[in-house]
C-alpha cells in the first residue's frame, strides 16, 4: 500500500514538474488563452505606438531591404547609373531648324565628320548631319523619353547606321572621337563643360554653340540668325594646338 503511494505521488510529481518546463505558447494553446501578442491587441488599455525599431522582423526587413538596394545597384544598367547622378544642365529647348541648318553649315560639316550634340534633345542637329551631310553623329541626352523619342526618329528614317543616341551625362561621356561638337546648354553649364572640352577634343575639332558662348574661349566665327522676329547667335570655336594658359 505505502508502494502504491509513493508510486501515485512520484506520478504526481513528475506531471507537475513536465508541465511546468512546457512552453508558455503550448499552454495558451491548451489552455485557450490568448497568447501575449493577442492580449495586447485585445486590452482595453491605451496601446503603446510603436516605431519600426520596436519590432524585431521590421529591422530584419530593412536590413534586408538595404541589401536589396546593392544588389538593384550591382544589377543596375550602366547608363541608368550614368544618369542618376547627373546634374541637369539645360532644360529642353530645341534650336530652330533654321539655326541647325546654319550651324552644321557654319561649322562645314562633311561625311568624313564625327559630330557630337552634347544634350541631344529630340535629335534634330545629330539627324541633319546624317541626312544632309551624310556625317556620323551622336547624341548625348539625359532624358529618357527624349532618348526614346530621337532613337524612333532614326530608325523611321533609317540612320541607324549613321547616327546613335547615349543615354547618359555629357560630362561623364567620352568625347573623344568627335570632329565637330554642338552646344546648346545654359552659361554655367558651359563653364563646367570647357575643361572637359579643353582636354578630350583634338586640335582642329569645330566646337559650334548657340546662343551662349563658351566662356573664355576667342570664337573664330559669330553668326546671328533671324528668326520669328528674334535673334539667334551661332559662336564657332576651333580647337588650337595648345590652350593658352
Ligand atoms: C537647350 S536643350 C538643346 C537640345 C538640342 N541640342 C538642340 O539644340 O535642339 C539642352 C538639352 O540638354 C539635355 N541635358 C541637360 N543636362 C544634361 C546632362 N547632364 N547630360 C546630358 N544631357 C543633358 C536636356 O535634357 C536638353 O535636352
């Protein structure tokens, strides 16, 4: 009998001591009780506000977020990243037809030419040295849907041979291969643009800006063009030998 008792009670014991090493989700859910997250939403008393750092998987996910940031970086194209940092430095404003024409002219413009058009736009000076001069052309624009838009241009007209269209900041693309560069940005972009312009082209390279001038820089050629009652100025440049300094 007293075998029988201690039996019972050693039972006794070791269910009391089992239950209470179980986990407290697992007795909630035994018992029916709301776990502690749930008691809180379900308590009358004013509920805390909390910030992202209250939350353990909410600075999982930034950490998370943040490393998806580098990988969208590393997947990233190279001329959307050429982009992203670039400093505008012109609105878009197309120079009148009439202005191109003489510009290419004013520069003269040959199929042996490599012309450049530093902030492209809609295309038209890269196009009218392709189709009238039968020159190879580029276009350097920052703008997306101006991108898009001279890029269907050349197809339509089938240049695609002759003329391409960067997508990137002029001033962190290589310029180098141009004979004749086209300007057309606003006074302090020019200023920026000079020692880009000083170092990369070649002597003898035409440089034709409209309206602003190239500061510091003796144009060889002005050219004022009427047109719709106003006034456009044409500036040729030419690349010496050496800047003087
Ligand atoms: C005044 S518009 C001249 C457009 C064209 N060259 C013309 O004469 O018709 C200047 C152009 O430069 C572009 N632009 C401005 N900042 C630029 C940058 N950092 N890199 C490339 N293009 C840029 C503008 O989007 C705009 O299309």
């Amino acid at each position: 009998m007293a075998v029988l008792r201690w039996a019972i009670g050693a039972i006794l014991v070791s269910f009391l001591l089992l239950w209470g090493l179980l986990p407290s989700e697992i007795l909630q859910m035994k018992t029916g009780e709301p776990s502690v997250a749930h008691a809180q939403e379900d308590s009358t008393e004013p509920k805390r506000v909390y910030t992202n750092d209250d939350w353990p998987f909410n600075r999982r996910r930034s950490a998370t977020s943040a490393s998806e940031t580098e990988t969208a970086k590393e997947t990233e194209s190279p001329s959307s990243a050429r982009t992203r940092r670039a400093e505008r430095l012109a609105p878009f404003v197309a120079t009148p037809m009439q202005v191109v024409e003489k510009m290419l002219e004013v520069a003269q413009v040959t199929s042996s030419d490599v012309v450049y058009d530093l902030g492209s736009g809609d295309g038209r000076i890269v196009i009218m040295a392709a189709e009238k001069y039968g020159a190879k052309a580029v276009g350097v624009e920052l703008d997306r849907l101006l991108v898009e838009e001279s890029t269907a241009k050349i197809r339509e007209r089938n240049l695609g041979g002759l003329v391409s269209i960067i997508q990137g900041d002029l001033l962190q693309t290589d310029i180098r291969p141009a004979t004749v560069v086209a300007v057309y940005l606003l006074p302090g972009a020019n200023e920026k643009l000079r020692p880009k312009l000083e170092k990369e082209l070649r002597p003898g390279t035409r440089v034709i800006v409209h309206d602003i001038r190239i500061p510091r820089w003796r144009s060889s050629q002005d050219e004022a063009v009427q047109v719709g009652g106003g006034t456009h100025f044409i500036y040729l440049y030419k690349i010496p030998e050496a800047f003087q300094r």
